[in-house]
C-alpha cells in the first residue's frame, strides 16, 4: 500500500444490527471471540438521533474485525 492510499478517508457506515451481523457473520466460522467482536462493534457505534436501531459505525471497528478474523481463521 502506497502512502497516499493509507491516508484515504474511508466514511463511517450507516446500519442496523441485522446488516452488521449479515456483514460480518460470514468471516466468525461459529468462532465466538468473533461473534462476540460484531456485538462489541455494535455496542461502541453511535446511535442515530432519530433511530436507536440504526447506528454509525467507524471504519476502524472493521478494521479491528478483520484483524482478529485473520488471527483466529489464519
């Protein structure tokens, strides 16, 4: 990776526990330290302030998730 796309702006994502868990669920293998991390991204998102069931999610929770799922999937 080049420096000019590490310092790309990726925007925060805008979505409801079931895309979340859509998203993100086929990376977990059943693994619960996995499943536990999409719960844990959920629970540190920002509530919309017109929808507590929609929340904004930053980029670096991905981030974080990807490097466990590779940790743990290999």
């Amino acid at each position: 990776m080049n420096n000019s796309q590490s310092q790309q702006k990726v925007n925060p994502i805008v979505m409801n526990y079931s895309q979340l868990e859509k998203t993100l669920l086929p990376y977990c293998y059943g693994k619960r330290i996995l499943i536990q991390a999409i719960k844990d991204i959920w629970a540190s998102a920002t509530p919309m302030p017109n929808s507590s069931s929609i929340r904004i999610i930053m980029p670096k929770h991905f981030y974080d998730f990807i490097n466990i799922a590779v940790q743990e999937n290999g």
